[in-house]
C-alpha cells in the first residue's frame, strides 16, 4: 500500500493485463480534467435535475470497485483490476485515500467510480455504468464535491472520448509534474 501511494505521489499508476505482471506509468502527455473546466451539456442537466438517481460518495466503495472490475468494455479485453490491486486499493479505502461516488437507481447501484485523493489532486481510476448516463450522473457530482473540498485536480490518466466530452484535456508531462509539487501535501 505505500509503495502504491508514493506512485500516486509521483505520478505513476499501475496498469495491468491478465497474465501479465503490473507495470507502472506515467504518459505524457497526461489526461486531466481541472474541476473549474467541467463541462455539463443541456442533457446531461437534465438528467441531474430529473431526480433519476441519487448520489452518495463512500457507501458502496467494493461493490463500485468490483462492478469496475467485471464491466464488459468494448475494445478492451479482461480487466487489469487483478484480486491484488483490489485488495489494496480497498485497504486504501479503509485508510481514507480510496473513495468512491455512486450511482443509485431505484435502490440499485448502476453507476459509479472510484481513485485516490492525496492533496487536492484526485487520481481517478475507473468508472462503470449500467444504466445511460449513471457514471457521467455521479462523475459531475463527484467533480463538484471535490471542487467544493478545495482539489484542484483530477488526473484521469489516459485520453478517453467521455472524459473529453465533460471536459478533461491533455497536458504536458513538465506541466503535471509541476502540478504534482505543488498540489500534493
């Protein structure tokens, strides 16, 4: 578990594939979303508003992080979630690193992500949805509670179409380790 927060702490993550040993990485350029920057289309308004789903942050942190295990993702064969990193993203959990925010649809849990807050920098790890719109719904909420706690940075870590569309963008490696300085404390 220490070596895994002095990665964060470095800007480093693990990655896996099945029958592969984790590697650890750092891209550059690096994937970020600065919480001020969120973007929140007309319809993804009003489905906050329609009181579709509820959110709650810390609730269900092993069912988010198992569902994000188990998701089937196109283009994406396996899951680099192996029962280790679980395990000790889940003791991170229990240490008050790890977080989760939910989705909730009619008392089931259809959406939801977890990552690692260390400063005001949080390292968003994965997301699943069962339902249209679920982990967008407790994404954007998510931001906005962390924006509310002071972080000023989300790492999302590599280029996804999704993570664009609310607003995440590419920096360069110098520029996120100078983030990474002065963010982390």
């Amino acid at each position: 578990m220490e070596r895994l927060l002095l990665a964060y702490k470095q800007g480093i993550f693990p990655w896996y594939n099945e029958d592969e040993p984790i590697a650890w990485w750092f891209p550059n350029p690096r994937f970020v979303l600065f919480p001020r920057e969120l973007k929140i289309s007309r319809s993804m308004r009003t489905v906050i508003n329609n009181g579709q789903f509820e959110f709650t942050i810390d609730k269900s942190f092993d069912e988010v992080i198992n569902n994000c295990s188990n998701v089937i993702r196109k283009d994406q064969p396996g899951t680099w979630l192996s029962p280790d990193l679980i395990k000790a993203y889940t003791h991170l959990h229990t240490q008050g690193y790890a977080h989760s925010a939910e989705a909730w649809h009619k008392g089931e849990l259809v959406g939801g992500l977890y990552g690692v807050l260390i400063g005001k920098i949080f390292f968003g790890e994965s997301m699943f949805s069962k339902k249209n719109n679920a982990s967008k719904f407790a994404f954007i909420k998510y931001v906005n509670h962390l924006q509310k706690k002071g972080v000023e940075l989300i790492d999302c870590q590599v280029y996804t179409p999704h993570l664009e569309s609310l607003g995440a963008r590419m920096i360069s490696k110098s520029d996120f380790t100078g983030l990474l300085r002065v963010l982390i404390n």
